[in-house]
C-alpha cells in the first residue's frame, strides 16, 4: 500500500511539473520567445515521457492511479496559469467607453499612474456623445486599472486584448 502511495504522489507531482511547464511554454511561444519556448517543450516531454512510463507499466493495479495522473494534470494547468499570468510579463490593450468623461476622471487615471489617450465618439443615431479611452498596460495592473474605471464609471464598457508589440509610449 505504501508503495502505491509513492507512486501516486510521485505521478501526481511530476504531472503538475510537466503540464505547468507546457502551459508557460504556450504562453512564451505567442509571445514569440522560441527558444525558451523549445527547452521547456523539451523538459515538458521528458518529465511526461518517464511518468507516463512509470504509470502504465506498473504492475500495482490500482484506480488511483489514473485519479493522480488526471489529478496532477488540472493542478498542472492551474499552477501554469497562475505562473503565465503572474510571472510573464505581458501588455494588454484597453478600450473603454464612457459617457461621463470628465477633467476629475482624467486626473484620476493619470494619478493612479496610468497613461491615457482619449477619442471622441459620436453616435447619429441617438445623439450620445461618448469617448474611448485607449490604455496600454502590464498584463499584472489589468485588475487595478478595470477596478478604478468602475468606480469612476460604473457603466463604462472595458474591452481587452493582448498586444503583441508596442514602441514608445509610457506603460506602468
């Protein structure tokens, strides 16, 4: 029984290892980083190569088995997320719109260290002025900056994406 423990922790970890490395491996890779890209794809396939091995040939008969390698596998995908988006740093692109842009609100944004440009809107059809702010930020201020156009704005309409290349600028 102890030895089907080890081996279940032992699948368990080794899978969060693999799947977390192939999930920051992705993220590098549209990030256009291929060589470390291709080095953790190679550690990636190692670590699975020799559980995988291990868990299939096994002579320990057991439904746990399968219970840790699927288990370390969602784990290794959270724990890789997690890392992605904490540790890799990205930029992300803001539009938001709003309909009470206002010199106070300006001045908010910018306090909180945010630069900003700002387009005017106009829709013919119901004579609603409105602006777009433009943002470019670190993919780690995404909830700070989202959080104080809310408060500023509780119906402003946020869209996000990611930019893959910026020249000049200020981004926090």
């Amino acid at each position: 029984m102890a030895i089907l423990l080890l081996l279940c922790i032992k699948i368990f970890f080794a899978r969060i290892c693999d799947v977390s490395l192939g999930t920051v491996r992705m993220v590098v890779t549209v990030k256009g980083r291929s060589i470390l890209a291709a080095i953790l794809a190679f550690l990636e396939v190692f670590i699975w190569f020799n559980i995988a091995r291990e868990a299939l040939n096994t002579e320990l008969v057991s439904f746990w088995i399968p219970i840790a390698y699927a288990g370390g596998f969602a784990t290794g995908t959270l724990i890789g997320s997690f890392i992605s988006n904490k540790v890799i740093k990205g930029i992300i692109g803001i539009q938001a719109v709003t309909s009470k842009l206002t010199p106070e609100m300006i001045k908010s944004i910018r306090d909180a260290g945010f630069a900003i440009s700002i387009t005017s809107l106009y829709n013919p059809d119901n004579n609603h002025d409105k602006d777009m702010l433009y943002f470019q930020i670190n993919n780690y201020n995404l909830r700070k900056l989202t959080k104080l156009l809310k408060k500023l704005d509780s119906d402003i309409f946020i869209a996000a994406n990611e930019t893959k290349y910026v020249q000049n600028g200020f981004i926090k």
